[in-house]
C-alpha cells in the first residue's frame, strides 16, 4: 500500500519489465514456500518454533512482492480521494482503515487456528496440511507465473 503511494504501482502498471520481473519473483517464492511445506514432516518440536515471527516474515514477503497488490491499490484508492481537498490526510486514513481490517481478518484467522491446533494435535492431520498448503502455494506459484499483464 505504501509503495503504491510513494508511485510503484505506476511504475508496475506502465514497465512491463519490471512487472514481469516482480512477478517471476513472487511465483519462484511462492513455488519455494510450497515445496517446503509439501515436504516438510510433523515434529511436535518444530511446530512449536514455527513461531509467530517466522510466519509473519514469509507472509510479509509474499506481500511485498505480490505486483496485484500493488495495482489494486492504485486502482482502489483513488476512487475516494477527492483532489480539492488535501490529499495526504485522505490517504493515511484509507491506509490505516485498510490496515485496521487486515488486521481484523488476520487476528480472526489466527484465533481460528488456535483452536484447530488444540483440537488436532497430531502427525496424521499436520502431514495432511503440510501437503495440501504446499499443493496449494505450488499452484498460486505456477499460476502467477503463467499470468500476463493483460490478464489482470
């Protein structure tokens, strides 16, 4: 969000390169992050220090080098910014309405999986999830990378 007010998603929108670019990224990542997974194994251990902080930060990549975010964003919010008036304040308040109800929604995913995680505990279940995330993340990958700009 912050790259597309400081004038990324322009660059991104107009450089075919650069988006092209910005999006082998992303899908090689995101292909990486689904190998990873769909091959890791459960250990009672290793699910304890996949701690919050490890988490955020492959997340916080994914984002940051997702091109789609970046242009919806400046797509989006010029809808509701109303030039006769100064456009900073109506920014920081888009921005940080947006970041109040991500975090909302990513607040409730975690509390979702809290109580997932007490009530399946076990190797069988773990495994099933390591596979289908890793499927999942391997496709979101392979589909990324097989998009164009006109395809957006």
């Amino acid at each position: 969000m912050t790259l597309s007010f400081l004038g990324l998603g322009m660059v991104l929108s107009t450089s075919a390169t650069l988006f092209t670019m910005m999006k082998w990224i992303g899908a090689i990542y995101l292909i990486y992050i689904g190998v990873k997974a769909f091959n890791s194994k459960y250990s009672p251990n290793v699910q304890e220090e996949a701690a919050a902080g490890s988490i955020f930060n492959k997340a916080f990549v994914v984002t940051a080098l997702n091109p789609k975010g970046i242009i919806f964003f400046l797509a989006f919010f010029p809808l509701f910014i109303d030039l006769n008036t100064s456009v900073l304040p109506q920014m920081l308040i888009l921005g940080a309405s947006f970041v109040v109800i991500a975090g909302l929604t990513v607040t409730s995913y975690s509390l979702f999986a809290s109580c997932i995680r007490t009530k399946s505990n076990s190797p069988t279940f773990h495994n099933f999830m390591n596979k289908t995330s890793g499927s999942m993340l391997v496709l979101a990958g392979v589909i990324t990378a097989s998009l164009s700009k006109e395809n957006m």
